[in-house]
C-alpha cells in the first residue's frame, strides 16, 4: 500500500473508526464495535500523519471530546482534543468523538467511578509505559515492527519525521524514567483496586452484568500492561513478548500474575474473536 486511505465524510455508507492502530483507546472502540457486530471501516495512521485526518474532521469545537487527551499528562492545553484518536465517523456526518461515546453507543453505559479511573489515571499510565519502551531506540525493533504493518507514505514520512514525532511525543506525554515509575505504581494500584473488586462480584467490575461495558473498557485499557492473545482481533501485531525488554516484561508478567490481569487474558481468549 503506497498512501494509508482516506475518505470523505459525506461520501461513507457505513461508520468508519479512525485509529492509530496500536493504541487502547482505539482498541476500546474497536472491541466496541466487533463485540455489537456493527458493520464498519476501520482508518489507521502512524502518528503524525493522523493530525491532517483528524484534525480536518475535527476542524468543528463540537466534534471534540471532553475525556482525556495524550497531553494532560504534561498539562498541555486542551486544543490538543483536536487529533484524538479514536473517532467514529457516521454516514449521517455525525462524529462519535472517543472511544467512551462509541463504547456507550454500541455496548451502552460505563460505570462513572470507573470511567474517570480508567479514562484518566489507568489508560494514561499503561501509554506512558508502553511508549516508553517502544520509542527507545534501544528497542528500535519494537517501533520497526509497527511500522512494517503501515503504508510506504508513512514509513517516508517515519523516515523524515519520526525523530521528531518521537520528541514531541516524549514531551507532550511526559515520558521520563520518573514519570514511568509514577506511571508503574498507578498501574499496579488499579489492577490491585480491579482484582479485589472481581472477586467480590464474581467475575465482574459491575454487578450489571456478566461482561459489562465498564469491564469491556478496562481490558481495553488494561491491555498494554498484560498483551493478551488477540489484542486489537490482530488488526495490528505488536511484536512478540519474549523480544521486550526485560524490565517490561518483567511489568507485564507482574500483572499476568494479578486476577485483573487473569481476567483481561480470559477476556480476550473468549470475547475478542
Ligand atoms: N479519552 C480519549 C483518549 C484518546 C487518546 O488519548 N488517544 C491518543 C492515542 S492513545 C491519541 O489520540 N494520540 C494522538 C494525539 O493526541 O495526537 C478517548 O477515550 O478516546
């Protein structure tokens, strides 16, 4: 594939999810989908080159979120709400603006208390971690791997750009040894938080129901910490674990251990097909 596709939003006949592709956020919109059967087309870009789609379809102040962005972390102002990914675009013309709209349209609504936990402390902290190892060069082949799966365009522009889309995304993230140990505690603290709150009603986040869409979000979000089989329905590969470096592996195997992350895998082995 020369250039990724792209659309015009008057001319769809089915929802198109606008992606970058390895991301939680997106991949809890995209379970929303799979798992409600929707008929849709999914969009993916690299970093970077998302910002001319995304931001043309968010050119409207209304066709941006209110949840969190990748940049609250460094207290970036919220114009940045302006590229976020993910986004459903509607053939009505109508934009599902994150992944919580598109999870609560398709599967239906989210427990409050957890929807802030996981929206703005666990999914923050999982993409620090995982950004953090995946942007070292010291695990180039990481970043190489993702970016063997895209369009020739993108790996140009990778080639060109990429030193600084990988800056400006350490300093919008706030990616720092520091900032990965903060990030390390949080995720520890809310699979610990998750794991006792399954036990007590059995098997769930909620009481709801036996899969609820507060339990769908967080496997989602909770993904990046365990890397369970099937991750993304493998619309992307993210590369083999035994190839991470040790110390994240070491995190992920932690939180395989935990019932939150027992509970993420079982997830995604009977629900993720
Ligand atoms: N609260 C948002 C979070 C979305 C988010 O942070 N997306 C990141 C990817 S993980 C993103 O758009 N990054 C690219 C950018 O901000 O330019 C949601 O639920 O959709």
């Amino acid at each position: 594939m020369i250039f990724p596709e792209t659309f015009k939003i008057e001319n769809i006949s089915v929802p198109h999810l606008v992606t970058i592709p390895y991301s939680h956020y997106c991949e809890l919109g995209r379970w929303a989908l799979d798992i409600s059967k929707t008929e849709y087309k999914e969009m993916k870009y690299m970093p970077g080159y998302h910002v001319s789609i995304v931001g043309g379809l968010r050119k409207r102040k209304e066709n941006r979120s209110n949840s969190s962005f990748a940049g609250q972390e460094s207290s970036h102002h919220g114009g940045r709400r302006k590229y976020s990914v993910p986004l459903v675009a509607m053939p009505n013309g109508t934009i599902l603006k994150d992944s919580w709209e598109i999870l609560e349209k398709y599967v239906g609504p989210v427990d409050p208390y957890w929807k802030d936990l996981l929206d703005n402390k666990l999914g923050i902290a999982v993409r620090q971690l995982g950004y953090y190892y995946f942007l070292n060069p010291k695990n180039k082949g990481l970043l190489d791997n993702i970016l063997k799966q895209t369009s020739l365009a993108e790996r140009i522009y990778w080639l060109f750009f990429g030193g600084f889309v990988k800056k400006s995304m350490y300093e919008l993230m706030d990616i720092t040894a520091e900032s990965i140990e903060k990030s390390k505690k949080i995720i520890f603290e809310v699979f610990d938080e998750a794991s006792e709150k399954i036990a007590s009603n059995s098997n769930s986040l909620t009481t709801e129901s036996s899969f609820s869409p507060t339990d769908l979000a967080f496997c989602a979000l909770g993904s990046i910490a365990v890397f369970p089989q099937n991750y993304s329905r493998n619309v992307i590969s993210m590369g083999k674990l035994e190839d991470f470096p040790e110390e994240y592996q070491n995190i992920i195997n932690h939180c395989r251990k935990t019932p939150a992350g027992k509970f993420i895998i079982e997830a995604y082995n009977s629900k993720r097909l």
